[in-house]
C-alpha cells in the first residue's frame, strides 16, 4: 500500500489545478463562446481548444491526457480502467446500432464521430473487431457479448433492450476489475455505483409507470441493493423510498430530494445528486495518505469538472438560461 | 564464556544503531516518496517537504548516540581496550539499548508516514506549513522518550 504514498501526494498537487464551480459559474457570465474560450486561456484546457467550435474534443482531450498522465505514476492500472470501462462500452453501443442501421438499409447510420477515446480498446482496433465480426482479443467478455446483442437484435429488433444487455455486462465487467483489485473502497464504489444506477433506472421507470415484475429485467446484479428489492420500489409510492431504503447510504440521496420537496425534480437533478453521492462514497480516502482509492476520486473529480466544463460552454454557446445552467453545475471539487 | 558480556554490550549496541537506523531510513523513504510526488507538481515545495522529510531521520541519530555511549562505556572507544564485563554486565547493557532500538525503529516508521500526510497537508495549504512540523513532531516526543530510558539505564549499569 506504501507504493500509493508518491501517487497520492502527487494527486494531491494535482488537485490544486481542478476548477471549482465558482469558475464555472463565472465562465458562464461570458458574453459570448469566444469570451469564454479567453477566460479558458489560463487553464490546462487551452491547449486543445483550436477555436469556439472545438470545445467538445478538447474537453475530451484533457480527460485523454489526464489518464495518460495518471497510468505513468499509478501502481494499479486496473484503477484507471475501471474508469475507462464504461467508454468502452459506450464505444460498442456506438457501432453497433450503427450496423443495426446499416442492416436496416440506412448506409449512413454509423456515428463514428461519437465513438469516444477515453476507452482502454483502441477505437480503431473495436471499430475493425465489431465490423469484421472476430472479437476474439476483445477484453471485459465482449467476446461473448456482442454475438449475444446481434442474437437479440436478430430476434427483437429492440435497440434498448440491447443497451440494456450491454450495461448489465458493464457494470459485471467493472465489479470483476475491482474484485481483482481487491481495494474494498473501490469494490464498494462499484457495488455503489451499480445501486446509484439502478436507482435512477427506478426513477425513471415510476414515471413511466412501469410495475415491479416488468421493471425487474432493467435492473443490474452486484448493487448493494438487489435488483428484486429495487423493482418492489415500484410498487410503493416515490414519498417512501428513503424510508424503505433507510437500510443502505444511497437512502441519503433520496432524503434531501425529498427534504427539498424535489421528488418530482428533473432527471438531471437527480443524476447530479447521484453524482456527488458517488463522489462522496470515495470521500474517506481523501483522509488516507495511501489510499488508492485516491486515484479515482481524482478522475472523477476531473469527470465533474469536465462535466461542468461542458454545461458552462453549451449554456453560453446556445445562450440558455444561466440560472438553469449554475443548477446542473456538481460539486466536483 | 568469558566473552559474552563483551558480546551481549556489543549486541545491544549493534541493534541500538540498526533497528533505529532502519526504521529512519523507511521513515525518510515513505515522506520521500510524498515529497516527491508533490514536488512533481510544484518544485517550490522543495523547502518545506526537505525539512518535512528529515524528521523521521532523529530516530537513528539517537540510536548512533546510544551505540556510541555503550561503546565508551565499555572501554572501546579509548584505545585502552575492553573491560572485562561478566555476562550479567553485558545483558544489563543490552537490555538498556532497547528502547531506542525498538521505539526507535517502530516510530520513525509512523513518523514518516505523518510527514507523508503533512507533505500532503501543504500541498493543498502551504501556510500550515507550523502545523505541518507539529504534527509528525508528536511521535518524536516518544523517540525522545527512549533515548532518555536507554541513557538513564546505561548511566546505572556499573563496569570497570
């Protein structure tokens, strides 16, 4: 554990660079997405942003950079892959509704320009296995996975139920990685990001009102919560969620939504306050000198002020309401 | 047999200077490695970490310091040769190099992982730099502590 000693305090100068919500709250007071493009002038996102339009890769770059640089010091890399993961999977879902598409006759349905870098697959390498059918390198059981989602495409033609298949290994493949890891902080992260996820799956299944058996498929194993308990959710009213999840911390979330008189509040009120719960989860590492659970609080405090970066630039490019915008803003750091 | 007071003193001297020197030199290595991470981020800090990362160093300056004492103590150091010490002699001053060895090595381990933690302390807050050095100074209070006992116990062991 000593060998997170250089790291950790490495982190911890790191730190001092992150931009606060103060920053962002006043990037937003720009006129104009070029004033705001010079406020950045100072910060480490200048050098990739090329002009107003390229905010979007540059913030993509940094987080790039920021992981590049991390996986020189960090003793772990399975930390940072924990991390990438989820970019992986998204780059999947990416191409393979694009071929979907394509199947369907529309030869312009591939997105690659959504296709995302941050994964630990190189984009080109994914692109070519998925499009020549031989994933046989492929890592997390994507092996397994993709012929399994063209099976269910085949038979279903039902995008979102593939998405949802390919979340459910996700977040099995990210609790393998932190299994293996064995640094219970970060196994518990998981476990809870899993909850957080499946919580706000519930959310928005009450609003569609859906029952609990339907529900039950849409949810993923290795929660804190089981998937069975967070489908009977369903069955009882929004009001008394924190009341029958009092048993877990994500309770926690719930409560002060509820204390705001905000259960009804919109989706992304309730990503934010799941957000900085998941940052809390990783808090007490903050208190360790040699906690390697620092490493990914640090990247997803980077996350969130990436995050921020981009409501801030979105807000002041589409000129929206700035009071809408400072509410989306997460408490990164 | 007539050796092994000489052997036992000599023991204890050789573990007064050892285990203190080797718990300093984790010491010096943990608060190292913050040092040097911090400073990778900002070279400025190269001031505050040194004085930070030299704390846990006292620990085996005080176990030399006991070395050296049990070495005068048994004629060693004076050119004259060594005094004839009978075995009980020689476990009486093995036996009061000890707590240096022990404390020694145990604490200056902990007291580099404080001033690993206090490394950190100023990178995020440069002006507690005071609170920074009080912090791992707390842990020296008990190196201090035995040397104290390892001198006190020495200066009752009675040779020549």
């Amino acid at each position: 554990m000593s060998s997170y000693v250089y790291t950790v305090a490495r982190l911890r100068g790191m730190e001092n660079h992150l931009l606060d919500t103060a920053f962002f709250s006043r990037l937003m007071d720009s006129a104009s997405i070029d004033d705001a493009v010079k406020a950045l002038g100072e910060t480490s996102y200048s050098q990739w942003i090329t002009g107003a339009g390229s905010f979007d890769k540059a913030i993509d770059s940094e987080i790039l950079a920021t992981c590049e640089e991390l996986a020189s010091f960090v003793p772990d890399k399975e930390l940072l892959d924990i991390f990438r993961l989820p970019y992986d999977f998204h780059n999947v879902k990416v191409l393979l509704k694009g071929l979907f598409k394509v199947r369907g006759g529309d030869t312009e349905g591939r997105r690659y320009d959504l296709i995302s870098k941050l994964g630990t697959i190189d984009t080109e390498e994914l692109t070519n296995a998925i499009e020549t059918e031989e994933y046989g390198f492929l890592p997390y059981g994507l092996t397994d996975l993709i012929p399994a989602c063209w099976q269910l495409w085949d038979a279903t033609k039902n995008a979102q139920a593939v998405e949802l298949l390919i979340d459910h290994q996700m977040f099995k493949a990210m609790l393998g990685v932190a299994e293996k890891l064995n640094i219970p902080d970060v196994t518990n992260w998981v476990r809870n990001k899993i909850d957080a996820e499946n919580l706000r799956g519930a959310i928005r299944l009450a609003r569609m009102k859906y029952d609990s058996a339907k529900a039950l498929p849409f949810f993923h194993e290795g929660g804190t919560i089981r998937p069975d308990d967070m489908a009977k959710l369903l069955n009882e009213p929004q009001e008394t969620w924190s009341r029958i999840l009092s048993y877990t911390d994500i309770s926690s979330v719930l409560g002060a939504l509820q204390e705001q008189g905000d259960m009804k509040a919109a989706l992304s009120d309730v990503s934010k306050a799941l957000d900085e719960y998941l940052l809390k989860v990783l808090e007490k590492a903050k208190y360790s000198m040699d906690a390697p659970a620092n490493v990914l609080l640090y990247l997803l405090s980077k996350e969130a002020e990436a995050r921020n970066m981009r409501v801030a630039l979105v807000c002041v490019a589409g000129g929206l309401d700035r009071e809408f915008g400072r509410r989306l803003l997460s408490n990164g750091r | 047999m007539e050796m092994l007071g000489l052997s036992l003193a000599l023991f204890g001297a050789a573990l007064a200077a050892a285990l203190a020197g080797i718990g300093s030199a984790i010491g010096i290595g943990v608060a190292g490695g913050a040092a040097a991470g911090v400073m990778t981020e900002d070279p400025n800090k190269f001031g505050s970490c040194l004085i930070l990362q030299a704390l846990p160093g006292t620990q085996g300056i005080y176990g030399l310091l006991i070395a050296f004492f049990v070495l005068n103590k048994i004629g060693l150091l004076g050119g004259a040769g060594a005094y004839a010490l009978t075995w009980n002699q020689g476990l009486q001053i093995f036996a009061s190099c000890l707590p240096i060895g022990l404390v020694g090595w145990y604490s200056a381990i902990w007291q580099g992982r404080t001033s690993a933690a206090s490394i950190q302390m100023i990178s995020k807050k440069p002006e507690a730099m005071g609170k920074a050095i009080i912090l791992p100074a707390m842990v020296e209070t008990y190196a201090v502590l035995a040397l104290l006992t390892s001198i006190l116990m020495l200066m009752g062991v009675q040779v020549g």
